[in-house]
C-alpha cells in the first residue's frame, strides 16, 4: 500500500483555503505570497506572508495555521490576502 501524504505541519489541522475559494476570492487570498496580484492589490509589502500577519493563529514554524477570516480553515504560512496586518 502507498504511504498517505504527510499532514502538513500545523497545530490545527484544518482543510487548507484553496485559491479559488469564495472567500479566497473576496480576500485576494493566494497560498504563496510571491504570487499575490500586486497590481490589483497596492497594498502588498514585499515579505509579507500569513506566517508575519497579526490575524494568523499558527505558531513559528508551522506550515500551515487558522486566520479569523476563514473560519475552519487553515491558511498556508507562506499565504497572503489583502487583509495582511504586520504581526506587532
Ligand atoms: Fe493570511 Fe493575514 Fe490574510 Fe489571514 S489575514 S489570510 S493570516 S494574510
């Protein structure tokens, strides 16, 4: 038998937000920030990503974490919406 994928590193596990999620869509999210629409989205920082947002819930070396915007989800660490907040 084949070996099930490994989860991935989070102390939740959730189902991750996928791209074309309505939500996703509303938020602008993307699972790899380097791919965010900066052209639709002025606000992107270069650098930011959910693992340095103040909303994400995962812990330091997590791949994966909640966000209060997508209730029952996990958003990926390396992920970015339009809702970022630097992380005080
Ligand atoms: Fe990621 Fe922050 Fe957007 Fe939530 S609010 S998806 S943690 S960038």
């Amino acid at each position: 038998p084949t070996a099930a994928p490994a989860p991935s590193k989070t102390a939740i596990n959730l189902p991750m937000v996928e791209k074309g999620d309505a939500q996703a869509v509303v938020f602008g999210y993307v699972d790899d920030a380097t791919q965010a629409d900066k052209v639709k989205f002025k606000n992107y920082v270069a650098g930011s990503a959910c693992s340095n947002c103040a909303l994400y819930q995962g812990k330091a070396g997590d791949d994966a974490g909640g966000c209060p915007l997508f209730a029952g989800k996990n958003v990926a660490a390396k992920g970015w919406c339009a809702s970022w907040a630097k992380k005080a």
